[in-house]
C-alpha cells in the first residue's frame, strides 16, 4: 500500500489534498501536527479512503509543539471518532493504554506503534523490534536515518524477521531504496508526497515516481532488483529507461538508484538481497572489479566494468562502453554497422580527455581499430598508466601546446549536470575541422558542444552512447534486446524536460 501524508496548515487545503490524494493513494495520513486548527470530525467524514491520524511532536520530527496532553487528547478523539488508523509514538503509548477510550469494543481503529531515529540506523533494530511489539500495536513502525546506502539492509533484515505487520524504511537520500522496494522488503506499507515540495520526511519521493517511473504498482515479493551503483546517481535517466523496458516487455523487475561510497562494502552486504544485475558508473567502474567473482575477458583486458551480471550468486563483470562508444563515433561518418574492416576511425588523430572507466573503454576501442590516441588528464599519473596499457601516448592538461587532432573526446564529468556551464576545454582551442564527441548525456547539449558547433566542428553527444550501452546491458540481463527507439523516445523525453 501506498500512504500519502497530508501536511497543509490549513482546513481547506487538507480537505483538497485529501480528495487529490485519494485518486491515487490506498491510504491517507492526516498530519495534524502541520494543521492550526484540525477539525477532526469533519475530516474523518470527508474521507473516501482509509486514514492514518498522527499527531507528531517535535522532538520525534513532527511539528507538534503544545503540551503532551493536548496532543495525545488529539489521539484519543480520533480513536472515539473511528479512524482507521492512530499512529503513537512508542514513548507516549503509555498515556493511551491508560486511556479509558483505548480499544474500546466498538472501535476498529488499529494502533501503529512508531520509532523513529533521525540521525542513524541502528544495529539494535530488533530489541526495539521486540519492544515495540510487547505492547498493544497492530501494526509497528521502525523508521530510521540512513547515513550509507548499506543501512537499508538492516532494514531488509529487519523485516524479514518481523512477525507482525511492520512499517521500515531509511530516510534520507541513502534510504530512497527501501522506499520504492517496500513490498520486496516486505513493508506494511510506503509514504509518499502528493507531490514535489510536500514531502512529511527527507527523502521521501513523489507517488508521480512510485506509479510512473518505478511502475510499483506491480511490484510484489518476487519482483528481480537491478539498479545504477555510482556517486552521484540522483541526474542518473537510467532508472526511467530501464523500468519502462521492464513493464513494456513484460519482466517482474525494478530498477533503483544505489548512490554508493565504499563499494566493496556495499557488494559483501548487498549479496542477501539477490540483486539481478548492475549498472556501473562514476566512480567505481574500476574500483569493483577486485569485489566481482568474474571479469569478461574485454572488461578484464580494458580494466573497468559497467555492467555486472548475477548468474546464480556469481558476480560476472562486463563493460558495454567500449562499443557504444565507436558507435556513437561511427554516426558522424554515416556508418550504419560498426566493423573493424575498412574502418574510419583507422590512422586518425585522437585526443581523449580522461583516464577514468569510461576513458579506459574508449582508448581500447579506438585502439583496436587503428586510432593514433593521445590522452590528456588532470591526474597524469594516471593518464600515464592508461596510456602504458593502451600502448599510446598522453600529456599533461597543462600542457600549454596546441591540440592538433582529428577527434577531441570528453570521457570527463566536467560540465555533468549540475555543473552544466564549465568545460573541459577552452572554446578557442577547438579548431572548426575536428570531430567533437563528449560522453556526458545530461545536459543533452554541453557546453564543450555548444561551444564545438560555434567554432563549425562536428559534434556527437553522449546519449547514443548512453543508449547503446543501455541496450547491451538489458541483454546481459535478460537476454532480449530492446529497441533502440525506444530507449531514444524515453531518453530524449526525459532529457528534454530538464533543460
């Protein structure tokens, strides 16, 4: 079930979310710690889906701010006014038990028990587990604070053990996973805001998202997990593209944002949840191959891994970059197939900013079909060791000469969304007779490119790129191949919305 928290200040407003929420909500939360005046009865008459009443003082991240007698006399009244639902904090249930209203035999409202932590997820999740469920609650609620994307499996684990019903999930960006998996985690229920600015809690996502992009409605216990490991991963249009090719080609899958720091940490710990397959980018393509059981012998042979593949508990690294790239260079020459016979790419001049995973791809690429590759990154140690494993050469992004090439790539995140104005290059350096290609798909249009066509040179984005490698990794995964126009419909929709 889907909950929408109602957090207007105001009876009118309350009364309109209340009806907009209810075409898409299975449950409301009344939140009569944001209202200056609940009229409590006439809101519990307007209902037409079922409701939660909470009452949330301050100290528990509510905005509550009057006696603690007022507040739980609030609670009380809802209970005699049949709602559905009461939400108690598990240190005020005390003053209900001893309510001469509490669970009188007519009443069928159920009490949700609730904890919250706003600064961490504890390792004690099930002593307040087993505290919680030792008083009268029908439903319990354990929510926490998640300072890394691994405190959502304490949460998994948690609910895996719950007998009773049970309300869990992370808050904060971390937390967002256990959000959207909460009927793969086994969550009671999820919060969600009506809509963007009306959120009850950090991280808590729109039920436009849930619905639409992560198509949760179809969500059940067996649903398969993928998902995007990088840092950042909040610009990321993958999980857009990858869900609407799961519901449109009818798979059981999901595909969610994994915004990870240590990511060996984050493979041991995320091995119990079973996860189908990763997407893999900025800044671990490289750094996870040491925490994989297999490397695909190109992946090996390029150093860096996109896309990881779980057959049977066995983690399987693959990089699908390498070839989306040539693609994507091969559209500027009108090729419709890409072959290393008779290829444009051989004898060119090639200046590739970047040392990272996907500069690796690119320069085993260009390598393989005869390119003369030069490569120039802020880290020259690096740039030195890329270059020693391609077999070419590099120079420092200092270096004050000329760039004489025939194609400058940008295998950098500089000028990624948000920081759409800088660029890697100067725009007086890029002559009007080379090919310009930068990797980065959001912006659609960078500055780096913006700058390319003033100057008259051929310009390729990063999207086909990004789509091509798209496509391989949805085989990997499930062996069916997606159509390509269909990944450039959602991914050029998608894009264009946020320039």
């Amino acid at each position: 079930m889907i909950c929408v928290p109602i957090v207007t200040d105001n009876l009118e407003d309350t009364i309109k979310d209340m009806a907009e929420a209810s075409k898409v909500a299975d449950i409301i939360e009344l939140r009569l710690d944001y209202l200056k005046k609940p009229d409590l009865k006439l809101l519990l008459e307007r209902r037409t889906k079922p409701v939660i009443v909470t009452n949330r003082p301050v100290r528990e991240g509510g905005k509550f701010d009057g006696s603690e007698e007022e507040r739980i006399s609030l609670l009380k009244l809802a209970i005699q006014l049949q709602a559905d639902y009461v939400d108690i904090e598990h240190d005020s249930i005390q003053h209900i038990s001893r309510g001469t209203v509490l669970r009188a035999p007519t009443s069928k409202t159920k009490i949700i028990v609730s904890y919250h932590n706003f600064s961490e997820t504890p390792d004690n999740l099930s002593e307040v587990y087993n505290k919680l469920s030792q008083s009268i609650a029908d439903v319990i609620k354990i929510v926490t604070y998640a300072n890394d994307i691994t405190d959502n499996v304490k949460i998994y684990q948690l609910l895996h053990q719950s007998k009773k019903p049970t309300i869990s999930f992370c808050m904060g960006e971390y937390g967002i996973i256990s959000r959207i998996l909460y009927k793969r985690f086994g969550s009671y229920l999820t919060f969600a805001s009506l809509q963007r600015g009306k959120e009850s809690a950090p991280g808590q996502i729109s039920i436009h998202e849930l619905l639409n992009i992560y198509h949760i409605g179809k969500q059940d216990g067996q649903t398969a997990i993928y998902g995007l490991i990088g840092n950042p991963v909040s610009h990321s249009i993958s999980p857009i593209i990858h869900n609407t090719l799961f519901n449109e080609m009818g798979f059981n899958s999901i595909y969610v944002p994994f915004k990870v720091n240590n990511i060996g940490n984050f493979i041991r710990e995320f091995r119990g949840l079973d996860v189908k397959g990763y997407s893999v980018t900025i800044p671990h393509k490289e750094s996870i191959i040491n925490h994989l059981d297999a490397i695909d012998p190109m992946a090996k042979k390029i150093g860096a891994v996109n896309t990881v593949v779980n057959s049977d508990g066995k983690l399987i690294g693959f990089n699908t970059d390498c070839e989306a790239a040539i693609k994507a260079l091969h559209s500027v020459y009108k090729l419709s197939e890409v072959s290393k016979k008779d290829d444009h790419l051989k004898g060119k001049k090639v200046t590739l900013l970047g040392a990272g995973g996907a500069a690796r791809a690119i320069a085993f690429g260009l390598k393989e079909r005869g390119a003369h590759i030069t490569i120039i990154n802020r880290n020259y140690e690096r740039a030195q060791l890329l270059a020693r494993d391609v077999g070419c050469l590099c120079r420092k992004l200092d270096d004050p000469q000329e760039i004489e090439t025939d194609i400058l790539i940008n295998a950098t995140p500089v000028g990624m969304f948000p920081k759409v104005n800088e660029t890697p290059i100067a725009k007086n350096k890029l002559k009007h007779n080379i090919v310009v290609f930068d990797t980065i798909y959001n912006p659609i249009e960078t500055k780096l490119l913006q700058d390319a066509k003033a100057q008259g040179c051929k310009v390729v984005g990063g999207l086909p790129m990004f789509i091509q490698q798209a496509a391989a990794q949805f085989k990997l995964w499930t062996g069916r191949m997606p159509q390509i126009e269909l990944i450039e419909k959602i991914a050029y929709e998608k894009l264009a919305m946020k320039q």
